[in-house]
C-alpha cells in the first residue's frame, strides 16, 4: 500500500525555506517525530519531498542521476555559478568530471602543499605573539587565498585584489530571494560582480595556455576529451567558478568547527596534537599518515555538514517509505539529522572521532548515515584535498599558538551566509616559546 505524502506546505512560494536553511536540524526532527522518514513541504518555490535516514541518502544519491537529476535541486546556482558539474548529469556530467579530476589527483599535493603553507603563513604573521580572534574570520581568508593560489595561481597583487572583493560581492548574492537586477540592489550588485570576475577568469585562462603554472587551472587548460579536444574556454570558466565557490565557505566552515571541537575536547586534540605536531618535519607524506585527525575532521562533518541540505530533482515517480514520491518535484535531504540518528551512532551528539576507527567503524555499519562529501556520481572532488588543508591549517596554527576558546560563547550552528558556529570560534592565542619564527623551515 503506497499513500501520498504528509505535511504542511508553508507559505505560497517560500514555503518552508527559511525553516530549513535556518534550522534543519529542528526542522527535520520534528518532521521526522510526526511523518517519519518521508514527509512533503515547499522549497525554493517548488514542491519538494523531505526524506530522512540512510536509505534516503543512498536513494536519492546513489541511483541512476537520470532519476534523480541534481541540475532542477540546484538551478538557483546557475545565474552565480553558470554550467559547471553540480548543474549537469548523465554523460555530459560524466565527461567533463573525468576532465576536472586529475587537477584535484594526490599527485599533484606536494606541488600544492607549499602554497596551501603560504596561504597560512600570510594570516597567521598578521596575528602577532598573542591576543583574541574571532577564528571564523582566518579561516574564510586562509580557505580564499588557498583556493586562489591552487585554482587560479593568484597569491598577492591586483588580480588577486580584484577576484577577492568581486567574489564576496558575487557570493552575497546567493542567498537572496530578491532576483532582480536592478543596480544597487544585491542581486544587482552581485551580477556586475560576475562580470567583472569572469572578465578576469577569461584573461588568466588566456595567459595559462600560453604559459602554464602549476595550479589547477593549468591542468584543466592541458586536458583533452575523450575525443582528444580541449576543454572550451567557456567549460574551464564554468570549472574554475565552481573550484573557487567549493573550496571556500566549506573548507573555512570545517576549520572553524573542528578548531572549536578540538578545544573544547583537550583528549582529542592531544591526539591530533602527536599526529601533527609533534611529528616533523611536516611533509606530504606524514600528512597522509595521520588516522585520528582523518578520523576527527569526518566527526566534525558528521556533526556540523557544512551543506545542510542536498537536493535533487525527480525525473518520475519513486515509491520510498510506503508513500509516492511524483515527478516534477524535489527532494531535499538532510545530512545534520541523519548524521545525528540515534539508530546509527552511538551517543550521537557527542564528538567522538574513534566512532570512525576500528574497531567501531560505525560509518561501515550503516553506510550512507554520514555523507560529509556526498555520494554517487555528484561526490565531492575535493573530498581528498580538503581534508589535506584543514591538516596543514591545524599543524601550522597548533605548531605556532597555544590556543583556548573563549569562555561563554554560543556554538550552536549558523547557515547563512556560510555554515559556521554562531559566535564563530572566538579563540584566546599565544606564541609558543618554541617557534622560531622563521617560516616553513620552523615546521
Ligand atoms: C571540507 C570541505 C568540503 C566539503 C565538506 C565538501 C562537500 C561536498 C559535497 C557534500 C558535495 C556534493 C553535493 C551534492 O551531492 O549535492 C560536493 C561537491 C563538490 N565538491 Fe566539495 N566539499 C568540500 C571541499 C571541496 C574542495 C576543496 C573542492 C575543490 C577544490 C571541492 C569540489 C567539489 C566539486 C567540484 C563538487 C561537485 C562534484 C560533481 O557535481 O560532480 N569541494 N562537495
């Protein structure tokens, strides 16, 4: 017996929106205490299904993207982000990822690694010898110039000036539910920003293929299809933007995170402490050895998704939990409830990264419960190469600064802008006596 799906629908085109990319947690909860794992609402105008569990996730991920298509879940990217691989499927997706990959291969991490610790280095020396931060605040710099400095090969100058200032102009644009240009607005604002910034993009794209670097850009200029052709300008355009909006608010949203729960856990970041301080020197290959703090960044997404919501469209009609779920709408999972399901982890709000090492491995026993990277053929690509910054962002700061968290402040969850806690780690440093000073050779 399949019946319809249950549930208010909220307002006429908002819906329940605001509720869900506010408060998705809560939200999901009380959706689940009532309807159990599928339930209907509206999102972003249309009509959508939420459904919870990891069945749902390994639904909805996992089978023929023809089914559930991830371009009509993520079209409000497009006029920010253009035609990159969130918004495609089937072969075309399949083609240009295999295009995109090898820039983000290991391979290439021991050429990136020296300009992810220039990145860092350029924060951290504005910090001085001790004092206060509000950490959110680095970690969005650090993740910028890293993902400009690996994308694109800008580190400093007016290039790098003009795509920083243009880009956070771009981003603001995301969330507004004002689409209309009209100048001075901040949709108005962010579409002369795009302009500006894909003016730029196309003139680096121009100086890579006659002179390559070693960034990603280079290598996505060097990639030919399968049928032996490069990639057109305006596909390495759409790539480079959409590099450029993975790699930042995610990244800085997980060194925020695990910054705060790693001082609020002393065991834990003892742990990672001898994993990536106290054994140097910090090269590639001791960062690839490090199972705690690989163990502690995946609890940290477990607990704090820093995508609340994944979505995708249905293509037709799927029966999930007895009820019908009809072609046309979407469907929107939510990794914070998931991830936080009683039935999968043991004490489930509690950080606890040896939940992911042997013996318990609690994410092999119900695979797809933690999704932190995604799954199925939309998977991150950057689902190596961000963990490897936020160990080279931790061994820099933790081999310099003795840290603590500010007493008193609120570490409830924030999702917009950019997921991140609420007070956004305001942390208490000091330089260790120990660190020389002198730059990489310290570390
Ligand atoms: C800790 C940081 C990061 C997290 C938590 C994260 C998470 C995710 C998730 C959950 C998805 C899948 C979305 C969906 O299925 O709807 C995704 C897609 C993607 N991510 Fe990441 N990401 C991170 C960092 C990065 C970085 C650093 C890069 C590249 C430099 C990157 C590149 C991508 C790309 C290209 C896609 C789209 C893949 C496709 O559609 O085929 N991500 N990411």
């Amino acid at each position: 017996m399949t019946g319809s799906l249950r549930g208010r629908l909220g307002l006429p085109y908002l819906g329940e929106t605001l509720a869900i990319v506010n408060r998705p947690y809560d939200f999901a909860r009380r959706r689940y205490e009532r309807y159990g794992a599928a339930s209907q609402t509206r999102f972003m105008g249309k009509r959508a299904a939420l459904l919870l569990g990891k069945e749902a996730q390994e639904l909805v991920l996992t089978t023929d993207p023809l089914t559930f298509p991830a371009r009509p879940g993520y079209e409000f990217f497009i006029p920010i982000l253009g035609e990159s691989l969130l918004l495609q499927d089937g072969p075309v997706h399949s083609a240009q990822r295999r295009a995109v990959a090898p820039a983000l291969h290991s391979r290439n991490y021991p050429a990136y690694l020296d300009r992810m610790n220039a990145a860092i280095d350029r924060v951290l020396a504005t910090w001085g010898a001790r004092g206060q931060r509000r950490f959110h605040r680095d970690a969005l710099e650090i993740a910028f110039r890293m993902a400009c400095s690996l994308v694109v090969g800008l580190e400093v100058g007016d290039d790098f000036g003009t795509l920083s200032r243009n880009w956070i102009t771009l981003l603001h644009g995301l969330p507004t539910p004002f689409r209309l240009n009209i100048p001075g607005t901040t949709w108005g604002r962010a579409l002369a920003a795009r302009q500006r910034v894909d003016r730029l993009l196309l003139q680096i794209i121009a100086t890579r293929r006659q002179q390559p670097d070693e960034d990603m850009l280079s290598l996505l200029v060097a990639e030919r299809t399968a049928d032996g052709r490069p990639l057109s300008d305006v596909d390495i355009l759409a790539h480079t933007r959409m590099l450029l909006f993975a790699a930042y608010d995610t990244t800085s949203g997980v060194m925020s995170w695990i910054l705060a729960e790693l001082l609020r856990h002393p065991d834990a970041l003892r742990r990672v402490e001898d994993e990536l301080v106290n054994a140097a020197p910090l090269t590639f290959e001791a960062l690839r050895t490090t199972p705690y703090t690989d163990a502690a960044i995946k609890e940290t997404l477990r607990l704090h998704p820093v995508g609340p919501v994944l979505t995708r469209g249905v293509l037709h009609d799927v029966e999930f939990a007895g009820t019908i779920i009809p072609a046309g709408w979407v469907v929107l999972l939510i990794p914070p409830f998931t991830g936080r399901m009683p039935e999968y982890f043991a004490r489930p709000d509690t950080f606890d990264p040896e939940r992911f090492l042997p013996p318990r491995e609690e994410d092999k026993a119900h695979r797809y419960a933690y999704v932190g990277f995604g799954a199925g053929a939309h998977t991150c690509l950057g689902a190596n190469i961000a963990p490897f910054e936020v160990k080279v962002m931790l061994a820099r700061l933790l081999r310099r600064f003795d840290l603590d968290l500010v007493p008193g402040q609120n570490l409830q969850p924030r999702y917009l802008p950019a997921a991140r806690p609420a007070s956004g780690t305001r942390i208490r440093y000091r330089q260790k006596a120990s660190f020389s000073g002198r730059g990489n050779g310290a570390l």
